[in-house]
C-alpha cells in the first residue's frame, strides 16, 4: 500500500471512529476523540514556538548570529526576558493562594483589547451608519420602478443622470431598511422598560423583524453544515474508496 | 526613534549577539523578573485590585492615546519631532510595533495554560488510574508524537535546502511523519467533528422546528427562502416559469418576482437591516464593556 | 382465572399517522441523510448557476489586479470548514497565480491554518506543474508569514506599519534557509498596508470582523467566507467596507462559474453566459481546472436541502394532524 493510500485511510478510520457517535458513545469514539484533543493540542505546542515565540521573542531578545562573517553582528534585546515571569503568571490561576496573579496578564490583554474598542467602534459602525441613511423619498417619479437601462437607448450624461435617480421603489426598500434597523435596534436597546406605546410596538416589530435576520442565519448554517458533510462523504467514497481502493 | 525593545545600535538595552554582556544583563533581568514575581506572591492583600486595575489600565490607555493624541503630520523617518505634542505621537506610533509584539508574546504564553490543563488532568486520571485512563494514554502519547515530528519536520527544514521539501519527492522520516499525523489524521478529524452538527440539525428540524408562532413561521419562511434561493436548479427553475409568463403576457414587469429578485430584495432590505441592528447594539455593548474593563469598574475583574 | 392461562397483555392502540410522521427513529433519519449526501456525488451533472453580485465584485477585483503585485490573504480557514473554504482558497490561489500576482499568506485564526494553506499550494504546484506550467515558488512568489496569536494586536500593527508587525518572521529562502521575510523581492519597498493593493482574508471565524474593525478605508478588502458567515458579511458589503465577497458553496460555485466563462464573455454559442451591467468584459480561464468542489459538492446539495426541507414538512404535518385529533 502506498504512503497516500495508507494516509487515505486513516483518515477515513478517523472520520468513521468520529461518526460513530451517532450511533451510541462508544469506545472506538472516545480513542479518536482522545487522538484529535492529543494532536491538536500537540500541534498548538508546536505553533507556538515555532510562530510566536522563536522569531519575535527569542531572537530579538538574544540576538542572531550573522549569515555570512561578513554581515554586522546583530543584537539582542535582553529585556524582553521579563515578559517570561508576566506570561508564567498566567499559570498561577492553577495556584489556589495566588491564582489573583494570573489576572495580571489577563487584565494586560483585556485592557489592550478594551483600549482599540473606541477605535473600532467608529472604523466598524460608522459607514454603516452612513450605509444606513438611504433617501427615503423618491427624486423622479418618470418611473415608479429601476427601468431598464440597457434597453432604455441611453447613453453618456443621460445614462448617468437617469442611474442617479432615486425611484420610489428605491425610496420603499430604503426606507424600509432604515425602519428594521429602528425597530430591531428598539428592541436590544428598550427593553428593559418600555414606556410609550411607540417604543412597546417599535420594539415589538424589532422582535418579528429580528427573525428575519435569524432565519437567514439559520438557513445559511444548514447549508454550510450539509456542506461539511457532503465533503466527508466524497472524502469517504469517492477519494478512498473510488480512487484509493478501487482506483478508477 | 530607537525604543528600548527594537534598538538597532548597541545602547543599554541592545548588546551584540553572543557577548556576555548580553548574558549578563538577560540573567540580571530574569533574576529581577522572578523578584518581582515573587515579590508580588507576598503582597497585601489590600493592594493587589489597585496592582491589577493599574496594569489593566496602562496597557488600554495606550491604543486611546494613539487613536486620540494628534498623529505627526508627515514626519520622515530621519527627522526629529519638533515640540512635546509632536514628539508624545511621534512617539505612540514608534512604539505601535513593540505593543503589538509584546501583545503576541503574552498572548502565546497564555496559551499553554489549555494545554498545561489538559496536561495536569490526564497525567492526574494515568497516575490515579481512574475510569478510562487508558485513553489518557493515547491522549498523551498522540500529543507526545505530534509535537516531536513536528519539531523535527521543522528542523528539518532550517538548512538552506529547506525549501526543496515542499516537494513531497524530497521528504524524509520526520517529513512524513508530520504529514501523517497533521494532514492524515488531525485535518481529517476536525473536519468530521464539525460535520456532525449536520445531522444534529436534520434530527432538530424533523423533530422541534414548529410553525407555533409568528415568529416562529416568519424564522422558517426566511430560511426556506434563502436556502431555495441559493439553490441554482430552483432558482432556474423559478427564472424559466417567470420567463415564460413574460413571454405569454409580453410585460418585463414580472421579471421582478423570480426567487432571485424576491430573495435579493428580501436579503437586501430585510436580512442585511436585522443583522445590522444586531450589530449596532453588539457595537454599544462592546464598548460599553471595554470602557468597563478599561476604568476596571468590572465588579469580577480585579478582586483579589 | 385458570392457574396457567396466559396473563393478558394490554392492548397497544395502534399509532396514529400524526404519531407515525414524527416518532421516526433518528439513527434512521441519519442513514437517511448519508444516503442523500453521499449518492448524488457519483452523478455527474451541471447546475444552472446565476452569481450573486457579491461574487461577481470579487471576481472582477481579484482580475483587476496587476501581474507582478503583491496581494496580502490572510488565510484564517482549517480542514474544519474544508468543505467550503478549501475550494475558495484553491479558486482565489488559482486565479492569483495565473495572473502573476504575488501572495503574503498571514494567519490570525488558527495555529493549524498556515500549514494548511502551505499544503495546499503544494497540491496546486502538482496540478501546475502536470499541466506544463510554472511552479508557484516560495519567496520568488509567496511567503508566508506565519500565525499571529493575537489577531486583534497584529491587524493593528497592520494598520500602522506592515514591516514592523512582521518583524522576526521568517520564511524560507532558497539556498538560505530562514530568512527575514522582507529580504523577499515580493516585499520590496512594501512598508504600510497602503502598499498592497489588496487583502483577501478566507476565513471560517470572525477574523473577517477583525479585518474590517482595524484595516477598513485603508486598504481594499475583500473575503470569501463559510456560509454561516454569509448574511453577516452582506451587511460590510452593503456598506462598502469591502470590495466583494463569495460566501459558502453556491459563492464558490459563483467563482468556478465566473472562472470558466468570464463576464461578458460570449460563450461558443455566441451567447452571454454571466452578464453584468456593472463591469465590461472580464475574461476567464476556459479550457483550464476551474471546476473543483464547488461543481463537485452543489448538486448533491440540493438533495440534502430537499431532505431537511421534507423533514420539516412532515414534522408539521404531523403537528397539526395531532391538533386536529386532540380538537
């Protein structure tokens, strides 16, 4: 058996161990499950070395030797070993008298995260807030829908002014779109107490108007999942069984 | 401007590769970190919100300062700042590559504290001998193999023919070894175990998606909508219909109702304006909690 | 009662048709599924396709970049989300490399995803090389960067200075082994995110919310992401924080599509298979491997929606014939 074949099917030992939960929990299950959580995290241990600490701690902080003797020695920046004793720190969480030292790198990472969010905050939200004020009110009423402009015959200036246009069937859909973001947004930010009837029944849109959103959150998940699985079965069938084993 | 942690001249802070100078001072700083280290396991308890809440808000005070400080305006790389403001962004934006590294570097220490978890648990279950210990075993032993090939596949490739192994033709033992573990194995499985939830979803929609309520049928109503819209057959199926009824009533305006258009339309002023309110109030909340975490006003944060 | 007659058993009524409809057991229902996932992959058939506009605007600016750039992609995807990220990467590398333009791969998402993007440009190299054509070399025309654990701190550093987020990260040089990445000719002069014409993050996490947060109105942007991502990331696109996107199978499939017959292209028939009034003509690939998951996996979708579909009917069905029996 080849080496392609042999890794082939393992992967299909692997996928079949995987689904036999489906079945029942079982001990061919939990061998694979133990193998994966086993190589996984073997690979991060790797990864982390090799990706984040090698280059961008470890030879920064003791330097490289240069690629030919002719090359300037480069540097070391030897403070960098204190960043060592404030990541251990992390590790003392385990510790049940001085797990408060783990919070030290955490609050560090949390504080640099919270810190970008006022930047984020603008970056993200503030075109969409743009995005979302859409004329409401239609600039021509020569056509109550887009016409069509390739079979309208006009060209140049023409063209361009016509698909400047806002039609009133672009003047619904937008407003449209600007009430579900009141309404939806009504329904997060009132609802601990809503006190007028407006609010109670913009909220209450928001609710039915949020289903459309989750409907399509829904639909989308079950075709990227059906889509995962369709992938294992050619994995199974067609590239170990059709094309390993059988070989046509 | 020349940093302390990315000096390229020999300064205090930068001594030249393999001197003992560099040594010295790296010992002398990590005999100073476990000081402090150990120092800190000895601190009043009074002290220890203040020592974190301190920590927490230098390191958010940071990006507010590089996003509200006014930036140098066109200052080249070989010329001075003129005046403090200038010269406090000159600076924030000169340190931006060093906070983003100590970031990483803090940030890949903390990542061993899952698999030092997971360490500590299994050896816990192989020494007591507890049920199913003999999959801790694998657990191990599988972590053990994936860590050695892959250190040996990396080496492997250090020399400067490594590129030559991106040629499976040119591999050797550790080279397939990591392959086998990472591609054959470790890739395959984690496919599997996100495909599963497929048939979870099948089994929930046969068995609790219920048209009970409004909201209910409109979540059901939009999901077939988007499915069947992303579905080409249908969707040319429905184009085919509405084409003919154009054809026999000789009006375009139907071409406004195939389930492309309809799916479009909805997608465009329904689907994308719900998310986009989630999104707004996601927004506020984020940000409400950063300041939260920033000013450590978090009542679980920081207690000590 | 006589000391040995049978004890009488209680008579089991016999079950309902709403009772029928829903008591299914689920291990069948599985097979069920298996059965509808697996079989349609041995048929081989053409799905009609219309791309979405999002594809299209993804398409058309991945075609206008110039041969001999160089394209940052964050490729923030592992074997998890294979089924539909693969072949987005494949389709995105395949047309990158037929146009010439050079690749950064950076990862922000997962510690697996570089070796995974790494392996798959081997797999392209193979098909290349078998079709006669160049191999795509490391740091003549890719490099990769490495993963970043913290993606929010290096997307950051992104945004203020490429050179200094990659310092330290290496890549291999031939006849040199690790190098510095930036001695690589694809990184020349190529300092701030303002330098590159483009980033690409495939993704199957929120790095794409990441991306967005920090690098929006810097750089063009553009994505290809799971399906799940799909109705999240029309709402960037919709206001023009990105340039196009292709989302889940049918966007691949979009993209195999637009890679075979171009847009506003006559096929061989004289006819315009994907029109566009947005774009003029944009050539695509014919007579070369476009076709890959996408084709392969879409038909065989259809079956497995119309299952999830049916399994919803009949559940209802059987609810309100349960109602209409308790009334």
């Amino acid at each position: 058996m080849s080496y392609d074949a042999i890794k082939v099917t393992l992967g299909v030992l692997a996928t079949v161990g995987l689904y036999s939960v489906l079945y029942k929990e079982n001990r061919f299950y939990r061998f694979f499950e133990h193998l994966f959580l086993g190589l996984a995290a073997g690979w991060t241990l790797v990864v982390i070395w090799v990706e984040n600490l090698k280059g961008p701690w470890w030879d920064l902080m003791v330097g490289v030797a240069p690629e030919k003797p002719t090359d300037p020695i480069g540097n070391g920046n030897w403070a960098l070993i204190l960043l060592l004793p404030l990541g251990l720190m992390g590790y003392m969480v385990f510790s049940k008298k001085h797990n408060w030292m783990s919070r030290i790198p955490i609050g560090i990472i949390l504080g640099l995260w919270s810190g970008q969010q006022i930047q984020i905050w603008y970056n993200t939200y503030g075109k969409q807030i743009a995005g979302t004020a859409q004329p409401i009110w239609p600039t021509t009423w020569s056509s109550l829908t887009v016409p069509d402009y390739a079979k309208s015959g006009l060209t140049g200036d023409a063209l361009a002014n016509a698909k400047s246009q806002v039609y009133l069937s672009q003047a619904v859909s937008n407003f449209l779109f600007l009430i579900t973001v009141v309404c939806v947004l009504s329904y997060f930010l009132f609802s601990f107490d809503a006190k007028t009837k407006l609010v109670r029944s913009a909220s209450s849109m928001g609710r039915y108007l949020l289903m459309i959103g989750f409907g399509a959150i829904f639909g989308s998940t079950v075709l990227m999942r059906f889509t995962l699985l369709i992938d294992r079965m050619y994995f199974i069938w067609i590239e170990w069984l059709q094309q390993t084993i059988l070989q046509r | 401007m020349n940093l302390i942690l990315q000096s390229k001249t020999v300064n205090f802070w930068a001594q030249p590769y393999g001197s003992s100078t560099l040594w010295a001072y790296l010992f002398g700083a990590l005999i100073f970190g476990i000081l402090v280290f150990v120092g800190l396991m000895f601190m009043p308890a009074q002290f220890r919100r203040p020592v974190v809440a301190f920590c927490t808000f230098i390191a958010g005070a940071y990006w507010v300062l590089l996003y509200a400080w006014p930036a140098p305006i066109d200052l080249q790389p070989n010329e001075l700042p003129q005046g403090p403001v200038e010269g406090v962004g000159a600076w924030l934006k000169d340190a931006n590559p060093v906070v983003v590294g100590m970031t990483g570097i803090i940030t890949a220490f903390m990542l061993g504290l899952g698999i030092f978890s997971l360490l500590s648990i299994h050896l816990r279950k192989i020494r007591r001998q507890q049920r199913d210990w003999p999959f801790s075993v694998v657990l191990l032993v599988s972590m053990v193999a994936m860590v050695s090939f892959g250190y040996a596949d990396y080496f492997s490739r250090q020399g400067p023919d490594g590129t030559k192994l991106d040629l499976q033709a040119n591999w050797g033992l550790a080279n397939y070894g990591r392959d086998l573990l990472f591609d054959g194995l470790l890739q395959q499985m984690d496919a599997a175990m996100f495909s599963v939830i497929a048939f979870y979803i099948l089994s929930a929609a046969y068995r609790a998606f219920r048209i009970r309520s409004v909201e209910a049928t409109i979540l059901l109503s939009t999901a077939l909508l988007v499915m069947l819209s992303l579905m080409g057959a249908v969707a040319y199926i429905s184009e085919q219909t509405i084409n003919g009824l154009v054809s026999s009533t000789g009006n375009d305006f139907f071409l406004n109702f195939t389930l492309t258009e309809v799916a479009g339309w909805v997608r465009r002023t329904f689907e994308t304006s719900s998310l986009r309110g989630i999104a707004f109030g996601v927004g506020i909340g984020a940000l409400a909690m950063g300041l939260r975490i920033w000013l450590s006003l978090e009542k679980s944060g920081g207690n000590a | 009662m006589a000391k040995n007659d049978p004890i009488p058993q209680p008579i089991k009524p016999s079950m309902s048709l709403a009772e029928k409809l829903t008591s299914l057991p689920k291990f069948y229902l599985y097979i069920i599924l298996i059965f509808f996932s697996s079989a349609p992959l041995f048929i081989n058939v053409t799905v009609p396709n219309k791309p979405l506009e999002s594809s299209i605007d993804l398409y058309a600016t991945l075609m206008s970049v110039k041969p001999g750039e160089t394209v940052l992609v964050a490729s923030d995807w592992t074997n998890s989300t294979r089924g539909e990220s693969w072949g987005q990467f494949n389709s995105v590398m395949r047309i990158l490399m037929r146009r010439g333009v050079n690749v950064v791969l950076y990862s922000t998402g997962d510690a697996q995803a570089p070796r995974v993007a790494q392996d798959s440009i081997a797999k392209l190299n193979k098909e290349r090389l078998a079709k006669g054509e160049p191999e795509y070399k490391r740091w003549e025309n890719f490099v990769s960067v490495g993963f970043f654990s913290s993606g929010e701190a290096a997307t950051n550093g992104m945004a203020t200075n490429v050179k200094a987020t990659f310092a330290g990260r290496k890549d291999f040089a031939p006849g040199r082994g690790l190098t510095d990445v930036y001695e690589s000719p694809i990184l020349k002069g190529r300092e701030k995110i303002e330098n590159f014409p483009l980033l690409i993050v495939i993704t199957g996490s929120k790095t794409s919310n990441i991306t967005v947060e920090r690098l929006s109105g810097k750089v063009p942007i553009a994505f290809t992401v799971t399906g799940v991502m799909g109705p999240e990331t029309g709402n960037f696109y919709q206001s023009g924080q990105i340039v196009g996107f292709a989302s889940g199978l049918k966007g691949l499939y979009d993209l195999e599509g637009l890679m075979e017959n171009g847009v506003n292209v006559p096929g061989k028939d004289g006819q315009i298979v994907i029109k566009s009034e947005k774009y003029p003509k944009i050539d695509g690939f014919p007579g070369q491997p476009n076709a890959g998951q996408g084709s392969r996996y879409y038909p065989t979708l259809h079956f497995a929606v119309a299952l999830l579909i049916l399994a919803v009917i009949i559940g209802n069905v059987g609810m309100f014939l349960a109602r209409k029996g308790a009334k």
